[in-house]
C-alpha cells in the first residue's frame, strides 16, 4: 500500500469486509466505484478472491482445529491495523 492514496488505502482496509459483505450499503458503494477506476486494487481484490476460493476449497475437506478461526482473524485484523498505520 506504500504507492497508493487515500482512496486505494481506505478501499483496501475494507476490502475483506467487501468480499465477506459485510459492509454497509454507503461504505460498499464507495468501495465498488474505487475499484471501477483503479487497476492496482482490483488485482489485489482478484488476488484475495482467488485465495479464499483456494483456501476454501482446501479446507472444506476437514473440521478446523478449535480456536484456529479465531487465531487467523485476530491475526489478520493485526496485520490490516499494521497496514494502514
């Protein structure tokens, strides 16, 4: 995120909540029209995407150990705040 601007920066800090539809209708719409204009954060929403489509397929086979949800999301929430810090 070093290149981009306020714009790229504030549409990536969301962009796993845009993907999990999480956010609302206002936040969603103005993260759709970035990605509509800006190449660089539409790859990196193709990237992620693809990633969770792989993890998921990887996954699904078996049951996640107890507490590994929670773990990887406490660590990505810490690697998203060191991101945009």
């Amino acid at each position: 995120m070093d290149d981009c601007g306020p714009e790229c920066q504030e549409a990536l800090r969301e962009l796993e909540r845009f993907l999990d539809r999480e956010l609302d209708d206002v936040v969603r719409t103005k993260v759709e029209r970035h990605l509509s204009g800006c190449g660089t954060c539409t790859d990196r929403l193709e990237f992620r995407v693809h990633l969770k489509a792989l993890i998921q397929t990887k996954c699904s086979e078996r049951e996640l150990p107890a507490g590994l949800e929670e773990r990887v999301r406490r660590v990505l929430s810490t690697s998203e705040a060191g991101e945009s810090g």
